[in-house]
C-alpha cells in the first residue's frame, strides 16, 4: 500500500508596525531593555481597557493578501477566541473567525501550487520563560510582545512533500520582504510556521502522484497532527519527514494516529507529544463587542493594490526579458528586493556612461550573485568602476580568448555533461582552468558569459 501525505500549513508573522494592535504600546520586544516596558491596561487586560485597531496593520494584511492572489472582502470583522494560557491575560485572544480580511490566493511553484485558505488578523500573545529564580524554578512572563499585530495565513491541505513544504514556505518568506511588512526573523521567531500532517492510503504507486493533487474535505483523513512553532525551513523539512514516517508506521498497524499537537526536538529532528489537538468549536468564537465591524469600499482595496511593489515572479520573468539574463540568475538576483535594485541601479548607471559600455547586464549579474567585490559596502558607482577596472587588468586578445574557451570545453567532456545535467557548480572549475590557461588574466564575469553561451547552445 503507498501514502499519500496531505499536509497544511499554518503562519504566523508579526507585523512591523510601530504600536501594537489593539493600543498604542511601542511594538519592538525583541529590543526592548526589560521585561514588561512596553505594556498597558489595554494588552493587560486591565479593568476598563477598551481595544482600538491598528489601522495600518489592517491595510498591510490586505496588501499581503491581494499580493498572494486573496479575495478582500468588503466586511471583516474580530471575534474572542477563548482558551486559558498564562501567556493570555484575557482569557481570550483577539482574533477573526468567519469573516478574516483575506480569502483564496495561491502560491504557484514547481513543485506543486499552493492555495491560500484565508490570511487574518490577531494578536501575539505574551513570552513565556522557563527561569530559576532563588533556587526555585519558574515560568515567568514577559508581555512585550502580547498584543502585537499577528497576521496568520492557512493554506488548504495541497502540500503533499516536505520538499514542496519547503519551497512554499521560502517564497512565502520573501514575498512578506518584498512587502517590508515583517522581518520575518525566525531566529527571534516574527515567523513561526506550523505544518498540520496527516497521511492517507492511496491504490496508484507514489511515481503516478502528479503535482497539484487537491484533497476535498470528504477525502481529508480523520486526524491531522500539528507541529508547532518551527522556526527554521529545514526544520520543518525534517519534522514533515518524521511525521510522514511515524504516522505510516502506525497506520500499517492498523491503527489510526491520535490528532494532538506535537513539538520538534532540534536535536534528533523528531517530534513529541504536547497535547490533545482543540477543534474550532472548543475556542467558543463570538464576535468581540468592544470592536466595531470593519467595512471597506473597492476604492480603499483598489488604493492599497496600488501600493504594492513587483513582486518576485514579475520581477524574474522581467530580468530574463529586459536583460536577458537566464532565470537560474535572474532569481539569484531577484532572491531579495534590495539586492534586486542594487542590480537594476548599477544599469542606470552603465547606461549612463559610455566608458562603462564593455559592461554586460550578465557579466554584472556575475559578480553580484557570486559575490567577487563587496558590492554591499559599495555604491553602484564604485561597483560599476570596479568591475571596469577588473576588465581592463584582466584583458587578452579576444582571438586568443576565443581559443582558450573553445581548448577548455573540448578538454572537459565530463564537467560539461555534468553541467548539462543540472551541476552547475562544475562552472567554477571550467572558469579555473580558464583562468590558468591565460595566466590569471581574463575577467571572470566574461569568462563566465562566453562559457554559459557555449555550454546552452
């Protein structure tokens, strides 16, 4: 019998705002010089503390929905979910049940499309720390952190791989910079990620499953394990494959896995058992009568639409046809949004100068994605004046240049296969034996451009 592992995710991302959500507290806890500076009676659930929305953590949810594809709708509103916590001093969290701010987007990757369930709104609870104190030990609680803005993001049950897992969390990650909503930090943990795992018998061989495999709610299993707040993409990689792994044995036993939330144990890549998994109905939702319903007109949508940046995929698809750059360096480049424009700001100034012209957008693109200058510290100019400089130092008669090349590709049948079938680290040595053929001159970036337009063709 083969499984079919039918995963969904659950994200959590702090927003950068400067307050928190609900009151005008500062939203900085992981700079914040003690415990406990930045609260209020509002996010300690002090007797008359009335919660006021943070406007602009609103919009920057919508603009992270309209950038992942989601439906706005018009009326959103915030609900109590209750559950008792010593991190929680309500008794309840403030957050959206039935009617979030953002409804069915997608992520589209090679490895297989996720749909976006919903995107809403919330906020952070407090830190619990585990301490000793007088020679007693202790959880202690640091409310710096409780009420700031939280947006969470559910996906439908379309990831069936922890590869594909992985990959959609990453492109997640970078369209959230991209936004300059979030750092997105999971060491400090303004990202937490939360894959919910189940497994289910399947009657075709795993080589047949294609990409895209959507479950409905009849197909789902009667149980899914969540494992919570990961705070790395490997790690994740890791307790998806043990759970696939721990979940499969216990169902060729005939058994079924116990739904409940487990914890990942860094150490050994495994999962333990935390506690029983609460259904929605356990929470007991109601809209929160202290916050005023939210409506919104498709002009303040169309408006926050407006704002949002080129996105990772356009800007891709428009470094290969603008530069003509291949993709596999068009999405190195485009990997951040501001090495992007460092990228794009070293053109302007090419194009500009005429002394520059001997300059390629692909011997540029070279030498910022392998890092041959400290292009970071240096403005575009320096970076551009550099790069000519090396040039000029570096260069040969193009006829014996040409040569070389044509020596170095015919002499190293393998290194080329090996590059053909996928290894393009093998690059760098073609380059070396380059290099040592003409005595350390030639530029790298050109050597690199000339060996990639021999090598595709």
């Amino acid at each position: 019998m083969s499984y079919l592992p039918i995963i969904g995710m659950e994200i959590h991302v702090e927003l950068a705002t400067a307050s928190k959500m609900f009151c005008g507290c500062r939203n900085d806890p992981f700079n914040a010089p003690i415990p406990n500076i930045y609260t209020c009676p509002v996010c300690l659930a002090m007797p008359g503390g009335l919660p006021v929305v943070n406007r602009k953590a609103v919009e920057w949810t919508i603009k992270l929905g309209l950038a992942l594809g989601c439906t706005i709708p018009l009326f959103s509103k915030f609900d109590r979910k209750h559950y008792f916590y010593p991190d929680l001093p309500k008794g309840y969290q403030i957050s959206q049940n039935d009617k979030p701010l953002c409804k069915k987007g997608i992520i589209k990757l090679d490895e297989g499309d996720v749909r976006i369930q919903r995107v809403h709104l919330e906020e952070d609870t407090g830190k619990l720390i585990h301490s000793e104190v007088n020679g007693e030990k202790m959880t202690l609680v640091d409310f710096n952190r409780g009420g700031v803005p939280l947006v969470e993001i559910v996906t439908e049950p379309d990831v069936h791989s922890a590869q594909q897992a992985k990959a959609f969390l990453k492109k997640l990650h970078q369209i959230i910079r991209y936004l300059d909503i979030s750092g997105a930090d999971m060491e400090k943990g303004s990202m937490r990620l939360e894959p919910n795992i189940s497994v289910r018998e399947i009657l075709i061989s795993k080589s047949k499953i294609q990409n895209n495999v959507q479950i409905s709610k009849d197909e789902l299993p009667k149980y899914k394990v969540e494992v919570k707040n990961i705070n790395s993409f490997n790690f994740v990689k890791k307790a998806i494959e043990y759970e696939i792994e721990r979940q499969t044995e216990i169902l060729e036993q005939g058994k079924t896995p116990v739904q409940e939330t487990r914890g990942y144990v860094q150490s050994n890549g495994s999962t333990i058992s935390q506690r029983t998994k609460e259904n929605a109905e356990d929470y007991r939702y109601f809209p929160d009568p202290d916050i005023p319903p939210m409506r919104f007109t498709k002009e303040q949508i169309a408006a926050i639409k407006d704002q949002l940046p080129e996105l990772p995929d356009a800007k891709i698809k428009r470094f290969q046809k603008e530069y003509g750059l291949s993709s596999v360096d068009a999405e190195q480049l485009a990997e951040t949004r501001e090495k992007a424009q460092y990228f794009e700001n070293c053109i302007a100034y090419i194009l500009s100068h005429k002394d520059y012209e001997m300059i390629t957008a692909k011997s540029l693109a070279n030498t910022i994605i392998n890092k041959r200058i400290e292009y970071e510290s240096l403005t575009p100019e320096e970076c551009v004046k550099s790069i000519a400089e090396g040039i000029a130092n570096n260069s040969v008669d193009e006829a014996l240049f040409q040569k070389v090349i044509t020596d170095v590709v015919s002499e190293n049948p393998k290194a080329i296969a090996d590059y053909q079938a996928g290894k393009t680290g093998v690059l760098m040595f073609l380059v070396g034996q380059v290099k040592k053929a003409l005595q350390g001159k030639g530029d790298a970036g050109l050597i690199i451009e000339e060996l990639e337009k021999r090598l595709c063709s």
